[in-house]
C-alpha cells in the first residue's frame, strides 16, 4: 500500500525512509522541510544532518531554498496565527507557547550556524570522508582528484597497441586485426571499467593464442583443398546439383557473384588467415550433405563426389573457428590496461572519481578496522542523512550509503533518520553507472515506504494524459516487479477527470506504408515545424483556458526534446530557415562548437605572427570575415603589422587586453552579427576568450601554453575545467526555443513541448549495452563481446527498451501544458524490440486511436503522412516594436592611417603569381592519372599531412629510430590527414608502413655522398626562423636575378609569366621558416620537406610552387647567417652547400637521387641577391 507523504505532517522516523518523488512532485520541496523538521522537531543540530545530491547546481539549489525556509518559517513564527502563510509555521504554533519559543531559538542557531550545514555532491562527500580518514583507507593524503580517466585509458591503450599489436605478424596479425579495432576497444574500456563489481563473463578469460592456433591449423589446410577443387566449386555454383534450395547463400540471386569475390580474395593471399567466410560456410559438409540443403524429396547424395572433401574441410574450418575470440583479445586488453592505469596513476599521483566510489566501497565492506573506524566516526557524527536523486546512484555508491547510514543501533536510545529520495521512473542514467536495480534493492530494505504524488509543475489535463498513457499496462515500465506506476494527483483535485479537460498530449504517429530513415525525420521535423509556426502569437487562453498570462505564445515557451546532437542540429537548421529563432541547448558545447575551433586558428596566428601561413588560415575564419582580408596585399600586410602587435601585447598584458584589442581592431562583432546565429557565436567568442584567459591566470600558463591546452581540450583530452564553466551563456536563448537532448532535459519544465521518438523501431545489437544482470540473483555482469547468441542478449534487449521506456517517461512529463509525442511503429517481425509499443501494452495503431478518443478528451491522435513529408511552410514574422531609433556612424574621412614599414615573406612576394600554391603542402588535381600506392593512397594530401610528415623529420634522431613507431604514431593521432576514417587494423598497417618508408629515406642518397643517417643531431638546426632587414623584397627583382643567370631545369617561359604579375615592393623585413639547416663536412645546407602530390616532373613541380624562388631566398638568409657566425673565415665557395627538395613521395630508394631537387647557387646568382635586397646585417635563429 502507498502511503502519501505530506512534509509538514509526515513522521520523521528511525530507520531507513524510501521517498518516491514523481515528476514535478516537489522533491525539493519536501526535501528541506524534512531537514528544517529534523532541525527543530528532533532538536538535531546543524552539523548532525548530511545532505548528498549529485551536481553542484543541486547543492547550491538545497542550499539556498533551505535557507530562505529557515528565515521564512523563523519570521513566520513572530506573526499572529492569522497572518501565517508558510505551511510549517502553521503546523508549529498550536503546539504551545514554550514550543514555539524553542523551535525559535533552534531556528536561529540554525541560521547563525548555516555554513556548518553539511550538504556534499556525492564525489566530494566519498573524497572528504577518503583525506579524513586517510590513514585507515591508506590513501595519500597529497592524492589529486581527476573527474575523467579517460586521456589516461587512451594512453594505456596506446601502450598496449605499441606493446603487444605493432610486434605482431603472420597469421596473429591478420587475425588480431580483423577481431579488434581501436576505437572500439577504447569504447568497451569505458564500459569494462566504470565499475570494478562488474563481472566479466569468463569468455573474457580464454587465451586468444590458443584459439587461433587451431583456427589457423584448419584455415591453411581449408585453402590447400580450396585450391585443389578450385574448378569443380565454381562449376558447382554455376551448375547447382539438381534439388538444391535457391533461397539462400551462394544460390539464391546474386549469390554466385558474392560467393566468387569471396573466392577470388581467399586465393590472391591464401596466407592471410580470414576469421569469417559468411558465404563459403553455406557449404558446410553438415548441410549439402544432408537433406536439409535440398527440396522436399529431391535429395541427392554428395558424400560420393570429389569436391565433397571441400565441404568437409569447411566444416572443419568453422568447427575449429572461436567462438570468442574478439573477447578473449578484449580480454587481454582489460587486463593489461587496467594494470597499466593503476600504475599511471600511481606515477600521477591521482585517482578518478570512481576510483574514489570503489576505495571507499570496498573499505566498507570489508569489515576491516578501517571499516569500523570509517562506520563508527559517521554514526557519531550524523544522525540524520537525506540522499537526493538515489535512482541514479552506482551499485558501489548505494553501498557506500547503506553501509554507512544503514547501520545497526549500537545504544537501545539512538535515533537515526536515513531518508533516500528518488523516482526509479526517471532513472536514465545507465551509461554514466547509474543502477535502477540498486534502487529496487534498496527500496525493498526500506523501514518505511512513502510517495510524493501531487504533480505541481504541469496543468491537470496533462497530468491526466500522462497518466492514462502510463496505465494502459500493468507493467509500462518492463521491470516485473520493480517498477510501478502510481497515477500523480493534480491540486485541489476533486474527481478522475479534469474540470474544464482539454487537449493536453497529441500522439502524433506515422501513417505511411513505405518510407525510410530519413524520410520518417524529415516528416517529424518538418511537422514540429509547422506546429510552433502555427502556435506562435497564438493567445495563451487558447491553449490552456486556466492560464493566467495574458501575451501571445513566444518562441520560448517551446522545448524540442531530441536523442541526439545531430537530431537537433537539424532541427536547429529547419526552423532558423523559417525564422524561428532556437538554441541548441547541450552542456559543455562550448568545447564542441565551430568557434572553439576558429579561435584556435587565430590564436596560432597570434601566437606565430610571421608565420604567413597561419594568417591566412586565420583570415578565412568567420570572425575576420572569411576571406575578405585577403583581396589584396596591402589588407595582408596591414593584418601581418597588427598581429605582431597584438603578439606583443599577449606577451606583456596577458589574453584578455590581447583579445579585446583583437575583436575591436578587426570589427569582430560585427562580423559576427551579420551571420545566421550571430549573437550566438559572438557570445560563444566571448566566453572561450573569458575562459582560456581565466585558465592561464590561474594556472600561470604561457601563450603556447594556453594554445596547447586549447588544442587538448578540443581532442576531449582534457578534463580540468569545471562543466558548469563550459555550457554556453547568451541572453537571447530565453527568448528562442529551447533544443535539448532527452537526458539533459531532466529536472526541467517548458509550456509546450515535442518529443522525438526515445527509442529505435528495432534494436541495434552494436549499440546495446554489454553490462547486465542475472535475473535471479541481480549480480552485474559483463556479456561477451559482440555475441548475440549468448543466453544474456535478450536480458539486455529488455533492460534497453526499460531504459528508453524511463527515457520517454521523463520527456512526456517535462510539458506544462501540452506535448507533442512523436510515435514511429514497429514492424510486424521485430515489433517486441519496440520499447514504446511495449510500454503501450503491444496494441496497434488503431487501437492507440481508439485509447486516445477515450482519454476524456487530453489526448489527440494525429496521424502523419505524405503530406506532412511535402509541406510548404511559411516563414514566421516576430512581431517587432514600433519605436525606432536612428543611428549615426562616424566620418570615415576623418581617420588617418600612417604606413610603417612591412614584415613580408616569400608568400606575400609570391600571391599574385600564377597557380599559386605558396609554401603549403597542398592537394594537387592527379592531371596526368599518377596512381598512388601504399600508404599514400589512404591519406590525404594537404596541410595536415605535411605536417604529420615536418613534425616527424623535425623531432626524429636520424641515428636512433627507436622512437620512430611511437613518433609516427602520434603524429597521425594528432592531425588525423585521412581521406575517410579507417579502422583501428588499418592505422597499423599505415604505422608500419611510414615507419620502413622513413627508415628507408633515411638511407637514401639525397646529394652526392650524403645521407640523412649521417647526421648527427649535432649538426641539425631544425626548422631555422630567418628575418632578413631590407628593401625592395619583390617578385620582379627575383626575376631580375633568375633570368640573368638560370638554375638548372628552370621551365621555359616561366620567368616571362611572372614579371606579367603585377607585385608590391616591400620596404621593411622578409620572414620565413626554412625546415633543415644541417652541416655536412663542412658545408651547409638547406632542405625542405615536400609531401606534395607529384603530378608533373621536379623542375615543373619547383616552378609551379615557385620553389625556384623561395630556395634562393632561404640560402640568402642562410649566407647572412654564415657570414655573421664564420665572420672572416666565410668563403661562400667552401662554406656554402645546397638547396635540396626531398619529395616525399617521389624517394625510391632503389634508385639514388630520386624525389631529389638540389641546386648550388652560383658566386653571380649569390652576389646579384644580396645587392638586390640586402642593406643590413640579417637575423636567423
């Protein structure tokens, strides 16, 4: 029986208190009141009662609502009987003068003692109870707390990766790579390691060595008879024996061209082992040889002919197939990782905050001394618990706080009050840990059972809709037993039906005999659509007759609740092409959004001002106009002088003043008010610009410091800044309609709503959870790998649908007045994997009609169709304020600009030239059919490359390869240059590949008797930043001096083309980067790395580029150098070496100088350059 808790009335009693909160019940409510009760009724003291809640936001919430309650009910209290409102102060003051004047006097010390009030989040009240008692749980009392182990799964993972898969070859490579991926074992760490009392099912256990050996055995014997009965199989599938069923593998339609791919794959390699053969085991000796693969009474027996050997050895083959074997290398992984974090964490000095739940847990039930200790200290010390949101607790945390709050009397007198506050209905929390399942079990200890059930939040029609939707089964929430549906009251209710009822939910529900994936979208969003354009503006008496405001529907009295980021984007798309203004609502997206990114890109810039690449990537952001400050060289220049100012100014002032400066100087606010969204990417600026300068004032962070942490966090390799700091702030979003995910929505409430489906019409076996539990005993266990044939894949198909079903429930009941639900049937064949039509007690669409006509008219039936897939809808115009008022803008004639000198670079000189790719690495078009081979092949050619391959050569001891792997490694994870994303196996095989790639050049002859092995670092001066001091730095004096006297290979014509460009002549600095400055026998060198595509031959590739140009501008600033080290000593003749290209691409190491550009200047081309442009001594560091 349910007992319904009034929190003035209620008693407050020993032992453990269960108090079930429906949606809009007024938890909090009841939760202080129970606390101020405690204070006061049972004459506790401040510091005698703990509160634990799950966020920050709750805590302060708790806070603040129980101190305005303390102040309420104290005043209260000095006011006659008749002036009383507060509902507590009521109940007090008939219990005597002496009473009253008690619950006073404990009222104030309760406020004078506020902060003495203990009320925790749940990881900082295990964290404190840790460092207090340090000494019993042997925990340092240094230990650092980090909120997310995740950067440090993924480096133990890497370390597994470079331990254990890089070695690998043969047959246990090609098996490994076709069972494990990468990314996906980084996935199922996360769920393998979110609690340490899962049990991992002994698949997990088995050694995957010893699976594969037999496998491999059975597979090279499978391919020698293969090849031996090569001929006879496929006249065997051309020509089927007679009889044979057609309805599937190799001889239903289209079967025979699969099956010979298959073939034709397995004997171009017959050495690489495949762990699955989908349609060569169609022909397994238990079903041709047997009557099952023939029709009814036409079997014929095979066993007789000789390619019956065949399907012989494939039943051998899938015989000694493993069954896990994805779970035992999964396995493996599990173990090794988990060691390699323990020992991670060690060396750090940290620990995560489940590492802090299982400490705490396991010291608790240990019964240990610790135990004792750590019990004993909180019986004395709390007398009264109250835990908020228990449904979301983890198995370990709900131990932790029956262990504690739980305990047994230890004097006959003793009183303790242990209240647990919660609603299993909205538990939706699974993938961060939270246990439905631990609830139920604690529920059921429960001394005293209580239930909140008058729903305050919505109106009472959709209180009623919602509760006949939730009633139409005895088990809507698909836990037998566990989770129950109470109908919620309205106030001052006075019958079953509401008085006046009205439309309240509309259901609204697919009615199309054919349509897809994207259709059925489209069809949902566009009818969103259309609802909030026909209900905005519309008088608020219309949509609920009791409400008391008196302006039009807003855009933000609209909530869409969306399961995912890209169901909202999409939305967010829709209705801002209608004119609707929205926000995508999604916590810590600040991270996550385009600006975070563009802000990267210009503080780079900022942070490497002659870098004339950067800048260019910086000026096509939106913030400085997408471009536009690259129409002409001058614009170029002026930005090129501004950004080494605002560098300066970063340095000596910090970020702030820097950005300031920056968003003023180049019309920043504005640029961004001119866009789609404008107010919103401008205060996302802002906030980043707030949020990386607050991170480098308290952490006393460099400016490459700063960017680096940047650069992280946008990785999701970072984890330090609170979540709160990173959700995005902007004004207007109360006035748009409000876009979030159904999880995040919980807790909230919004006049109109719409809900988007929460489940899929079918399961997904590859987005099932692997954690389940046994159904008898309730232990946590951990399935198998992939393996949906295990006897737990249907447990976890329901706990799924359980879920989603919890999911929709918190949706429905976040509408005040009304909610559209969003109904996408099931098919006929998987219609028990809908969740929603489960929870609808499986009855079908005409019968979901009929419920609706019978809901006393709160629930609408509204079916979609065709028409709502082609809508044309019209765009919505906001009424605006008739009051306008003028603006005035200043004379721009009246601003003076002062040109100073300039910092150019071989970029600036070269803009204009013709096909103009500057000193990038640039994607070429393949105009001569050039086919790429290897690695090549699958990564794509730019900027991302070309520096996955700089950044290499840059930091690679040419002498000592052995960081090779790992450095490769890294690179690539760090600029990810991939044509599309490939798989784990495959960015193994691209590892080892670039490393023997590089190995090799590093033997390959790129000048006559040298080799990069030679080098020593010693003799290495990696990427040398030059700026030389003079004047005319132009493309028309290079050409002067090129056409006086030609490098060789120089392509005919080409100097004429470029003194056709028209250029500006630079009075000031010419800046660059050259990649190798090495010293070979006493000459010294340049070289530049190239990952260009090589779709022309070398010279063609130097002129296209304009390399021609840049080497002799490189081996000025390199001669300057000399002659300021070497003084009198310097003889260019003797001192000076090479320019040398390496094209990556091109390098065969069978073949000497191949991939190789290299050219000496001449003592004429070296004196013609620097009377042409040098006027002082240069710089080059």
């Amino acid at each position: 029986m349910i007992t319904q808790f009034n929190p003035v009335s209620s008693p407050i009693e020993h032992g453990l208190t269960l108090l079930e909160a429906g949606a809009g019940t007024g938890k909090t409510y009841s939760l202080v009141r129970i606390i101020v009760r405690e204070l006061v009724e049972k004459e506790l003291d401040p510091s005698e009662i703990v509160t634990v809640t799950f966020t920050r936001a709750a805590t302060a919430e708790i806070k603040s609502r129980l101190h305005d309650l303390l102040s309420e009910v104290l005043r209260e209290l000095k006011l006659p009987a008749d002036e009383m409102n507060n509902d507590i102060a009521k109940a007090w003051i008939n219990k005597g003068e002496e009473w009253v004047e008690n619950a006073k006097r404990r009222l104030s010390i309760a406020l004078s003692a506020f902060d003495s009030i203990p009320i925790f989040t749940i990881d900082g009240f295990f964290q404190r109870l840790l460092k207090e008692y340090a000494f019993e749980s042997n925990v340092l009392f240094s230990i650092e707390l980090e909120p997310d182990d995740s950067p440090l799964i993924h480096t133990a993972l890497q370390d597994y990766w470079r331990q254990h898969v890089y070695n690998l070859k043969g047959d246990a490579l090609a098996l490994f790579q076709q069972s494990v991926d990468f990314n996906k074992a980084k996935k199922f760490l996360s769920e393998a390691l979110r609690s340490s009392e899962v049990t991992l099912d002994h698949a997990y256990s088995e050694s995957a060595d010893a699976l594969n050996a037999d496998y491999a055995k059975a597979w090279h014997s499978f391919v020698a008879v293969l090849q031996q009965h090569e001929d006879t199989l496929r006249d065997f599938i051309d020509n089927p024996t007679a009889g044979i069923k057609k309805t599937a593998g190799p001889f239903r339609k289209g079967g025979d061209v699969k099956i010979f791919v298959e073939i034709d794959a397995i004997l171009s390699n017959p050495s690489a082992v495949l762990s699955s053969t989908p349609l060569i085991d169609h022909l397994r000796s238990s079903h041709l040889l047997t009557e099952a693969a023939f029709n009814k009474n036409k079997f014929i027996d095979l066993s007789g002919e000789a390619i019956a050997d065949l399907f012989l050895a494939i039943q051998s083959l899938i015989d000694a197939r493993p069954k896990n074997i994805s779970s035992a290398y999964y396995g493996e992984i599990y173990r090794f990782v988990e060691q390699r974090l323990n020992e991670l964490k060690a060396d750090l000095n940290t620990q995560s905050y489940n590492d802090v739940t299982t400490t705490l847990s396991n010291i608790l039930v240990s019964n240990s001394k610790a135990s004792q200790a750590i019990k004993l200290a909180i019986y004395k010390r709390y007398k009264a618990a109250l835990i908020d949101e228990f449904q979301d607790t983890s198995p370990q945390q709900c131990n932790v706080f029956i262990q504690l709050f739980n305990q047994e009397k230890r004097e006959a007198e003793d009183e303790r009050y242990f209240h647990i506050i919660g609603d299993p209905k909205q538990s939706i929390y699974r993938f961060r840990g939270a246990d439905v399942f631990s609830y139920i079990a604690a529920a059921s200890r429960a001394d005293h059972h209580y239930s909140l059930l008058t729903n305050y939040r919505s109106s009472p029609s959709m209180i009623h809709a919602v509760n006949k939707v939730f009633s139409i089964s005895e088990n809507s929430f698909l836990v037998e037993g566990g989770i129950s549906f109470t109908p919620s009251q309205w106030p001052e209710q006075t019958g079953n039906v509401p008085d006046p009822a009205q439309p309240a939910l509309w259901f609204q529900s697919i009615e199309m005999e054919k349509s897809t994936a994207d259709q059925k979208r489209q069809l949902f969003y566009n009818d969103i659509c259309r609802n909030i354009l026909e209900l905005l503006d519309t008088a608020w008496s219309e949509i609920d007759p009791n409400s008391e405001r008196t302006e039009p529907v807003q855009p933000s009295d609209f909530a869409v609740l969306v399961r995912s980021k890209k169901q909202g984007e999409s939305l967010n798309i829709l209705l801002s092409e209608h004119k609707v203004p929205a926000t995508l609502s999604t916590r810590t997206s600040l991270i996550a959004s385009a600006e975070s990114s563009e802000i990267l890109t210009i503080l780079s810039a900022l942070l490497n001002p002659r870098s004339t690449p950067a800048i260019r990537s910086a000026l096509l952001t939106p913030a400085l106009g997408s471009g536009v400050l690259l129409a002409s060289d001058a614009a170029f220049d002026q930005v090129s002088n501004d950004f080494s100012e605002l560098h300066i100014l970063w340095n000596e002032h910090g970020l702030m003043p820097m950005m300031q400066s920056f968003i003023a100087r180049f019309s920043v606010r504005s640029r961004f008010l001119q866009l789609t969204h404008g107010q919103r990417r401008l205060t996302n600026f802002n906030h980043l610009a707030e949020l990386l300068d607050t991170k480098a004032r308290e952490d006393k962070m460099t400016p490459s410091a700063t960017l680096q942490w940047l650069e992280m966090a946008i990785q999701g390799s970072t984890y330090d800044t609170d979540a709160e700091q990173l959700e995005l702030r902007i004004a207007t979003d109360d006035a748009a309609v409000q876009i979030l995910t159904q999880h995040t929505s919980k807790g909230l409430e919004y006049p109109i709503v719409f809900v988007l489906p929460s489940c899929d019409s079918k399961i997904s076996s590859t987005r099932l959870s692997h954690t389940y539990h046994h159904p008898n005993t309730g232990e946590t266990l951990f399935a198998p790998y992939g393996d949906n044939s295990h006897e737990s894949f249907e447990i976890r198909k329901a706990e799924e649908q359980a879920d989603s079903v919890r999911l929709s429930y918190v949706a429905l009941t976040r509408a005040k007045h009304r909610c559209y639900f969003y109904y996408d049937p099931p098919a006929k064949k998987t219609a028990y994997d809908h969740a929603v039509y489960r929870m609808l007690g499986e009855i079908d669409q005409p019968e979901i009609e009929a419920l609706c006509g019978d809901s006393d008219n709160t629930i609408v039936y509204t079916p979609l169709d065709e028409e709502t897939l082609d809508l044309q809808l019209e765009k919505w115009t906001a009424q605006t304020s008739k009051d306008v008022q003028e603006l005035s803008i200043r004379d721009s004639s009246q601003i003076h600009f002062v040109t100073q000198k300039r910092t150019t670079s071989f970029t600036g000189i070269t803009r204009n030239a013709p096909d103009i790719f500057h000193d990038v690495d640039g994607t070429v078009l393949d105009s001569i059919g050039r086919v790429e081979k290897g690695f090549w092949s699958k990564l794509q050619a730019g900027a991302s490359l070309g520096l996955v391959f700089h950044e290499i050569l840059e930091e690679l001891d040419f002498q000592d390869t052995s960081e090779l792997l790992s450095l490769v490694d890294s690179k690539l994870h760090k600029y990810s240059p991939w044509r599309e994303r490939p798989s784990g196996t495959e960015i193994t095989e691209i590892i080892q590949e670039i490393v023997l790639n590089i190995e090799q050049l590093l033997k390959h002859e790129i000048a006559p008797g040298i080799q990069l092995n030679q080098l020593s670092q010693k003799q290495r001066l990696n990427e040398a930043q030059f700026l030389l001091s003079g004047s005319n730095f132009s493309l028309s004096a290079l050409c002067d001096i090129l056409a006086s006297d030609p490098p060789e290979g120089l392509p005919v014509g080409y100097i004429e083309q470029l003194r056709d460009v028209s250029a500006l002549a630079v009075e000031g600095f010419l800046d660059g980067i050259i990649d190798l400055v090495f010293e070979h026998n006493g000459r010294y060198h340049i070289l530049d790395w190239k990952s260009n595509k090589l779709a022309s031959s070398l010279p063609e590739m130097m002129a296209d580029h304009h390399y021609f140009l840049q080497y002799h501008l490189y081996t000025l600033a390199l001669d300057q150098l000399l002659q300021q080290r070497l003084g009198a000593r310097y003889d260019p003749a003797i001192h000076l070496g090479s320019s040398i290209y390496v094209f990556l691409r091109g390098v065969d190491t069978g073949s000497p100088h191949s991939g190789i550009y290299s050219d000496t200047l001449s003592p004429a081309r070296l004196i013609a350059l620097r009377n042409a442009f040098i006027k002082q001594p240069s710089h080059l560091s």
